[in-house]
C-alpha cells in the first residue's frame, strides 16, 4: 500500500501553489525562501532518506526555519507532496519530443519514468490515482495522449493505452526497486541468497513435479541464461506492450493512417 496519496491537499491551495499562483501580493518583509526552495529541499530529502523520513518539521529544519514558518509557504504534507511530484515530473523534456511516430514517443515517455523512478524511488511510495493537477504533470499526460492522437482511436481508446503504458511502467519500475531495497535492506545480492538456498532445495524439488522450473533453474546455473538484468526485462516488457498497442491500432477499421 502506497505511503503517501497525491491529490489530499486543500484543492485551492494546490492549484494556487502548483500554478505559482500563491502568495502574489503579499505585504510584509520578503521571505528568506521561495515555495521552490522548499520543495526542493523535500525532494533532496526524500531521495536521501525516503518518503516516510519526510516530515515538515525535518524539511524546515534543513533550510533553518522554525516548523510554523514552513507553513506559511506550504500548508501541508499533502500539498508538498503534490508540489514535489509536479516538480520532479518537469525533469525531463515531454511537450515536443524529439522523436517521430507515436511508438517512439510512448518508448520514450516509459524509458524517462524508469530513469525519473530511478533517481526519485520515494515516487514510486505515492499513490496517484487522484494526481496533482499541476503544470508538469498535464505536460506528461498531453506528451503522451498527443502521441496517439490521429491514428483513428476514440477518446476512450486513448486513455485506455496511455493508462497500460503507464500502468506497465509503474509496475515494472516497483518490481525493481524492490529488488533494490531488499538488496541494500540485507546486505546481499540476489546470486548471494540463490547460492543460499539452492543446496537447501537440494532433494525437495522433484524434476517430474517442477520439470520447466527445473529447465529454467539449469540453464542459469550453466550460464546458458544471463543473470537478471531489471533494466533489460523493463525493456523487453515495454516493447510487447507496444507490440500489443500497434496490433489494436492496426486492427481498428476505423484507423486513419498506418502506424509510424
């Protein structure tokens, strides 16, 4: 289950905040931080330590502010949050890929959610199924619907794809950082616990009950099969995603064009 949910601030204070719209004529001394600096010494933090580390009082404390100073640049935990996935969201380049045709586009919009999750594992602990309606965020969601756009799908058709290459990614991203946290949580490789466990197995697994996992097992023990590699099956996922993706487009009587 997610840690955190986007999406849980107070709506007005969201918008205003993710839109740059909040604070516009405010009297008073000038602040010594801008709403930028403190989400970015949240993501600073959270990336060190994880999302369940993040607390206003130790993002306060990390820019020498007094915990009830921090709230008056940002109302919540909740609105942070939401403020700190548009901004890593804005990362890397979406409203005019330099790529052409639509498959090369989607390959891109995944391949920059694996990298943004690589560098900001704590998104991945962020439940988004209410996102945050900020400026980064629809630059990503039009990328990637607009990469589809006039190849003869309905509306409904697109926001279907877009949310299976989205829900693939997000999946095939979790499976790896998992591998990832469990690795530094004990100290030992995946080849470490297998050498393990193996001889443990040793008389248990009956050939003729398990005879394709046996083959499997085999062929990795023999070096016929390459070790895990996240990052290539991410890959090989995606492409049959968008095999499967190009074979629906192809297949629609009304497509307006053949797919690039």
């Amino acid at each position: 289950m997610a840690a955190e949910f986007s999406g849980g601030g107070d709506p007005g204070r969201s918008i205003a905040l993710l839109w740059g719209l909040a604070g516009t004529g405010r009297r008073g001394p000038k602040p010594r931080h801008s709403v930028e600096d403190v989400v970015q010494a949240a993501i600073v933090l959270a990336d060190a330590e994880g999302l369940a580390a993040l607390s206003m009082r130790g993002v306060a404390e990390s820019l020498g502010l007094s915990p009830m100073s921090l709230y008056t640049y940002v109302p919540s935990k909740a609105e942070l949050v939401d403020l700190m996935l548009d901004r890593v969201a804005g990362e890397q380049q979406t409203p005019d890929l330099p790529v052409e045709g639509w498959r090369a586009k989607l390959e891109q919009i995944a391949r920059q959610g694996w990298t943004r999750a690589q560098r900001h594992p704590w998104v991945l602990q962020v439940g988004t199924h209410r996102p945050p309606l900020g400026p980064n965020i629809l630059s990503r969601v039009e990328a990637t619907l607009r990469a589809i756009d006039g190849l003869g799908l309905s509306e409904t058709e697109m926001d279907q794809l877009t949310s299976l290459v989205s829900d693939y990614v997000r999946g095939a991203v979790r499976s790896a950082l998992d591998a990832r946290e469990i690795e530094q949580a004990t100290g030992m490789t995946d080849e470490q616990w297998w050498a393990m466990n193996t001889p443990l197995l040793e008389g248990l697994v009956d050939p003729a009950r398990y005879p394709t996992t046996v083959k499997i097992g085999e062929a990795y023990k023999s070096g016929r099969m390459a070790p895990p590699d996240h990052e290539r099956n991410f890959e090989f996922g995606l492409q049959r995603v968008l095999d499967g993706v190009e074979a629906f487009i192809a297949l629609r009587p009304s497509a307006g064009q053949t797919p690039a």
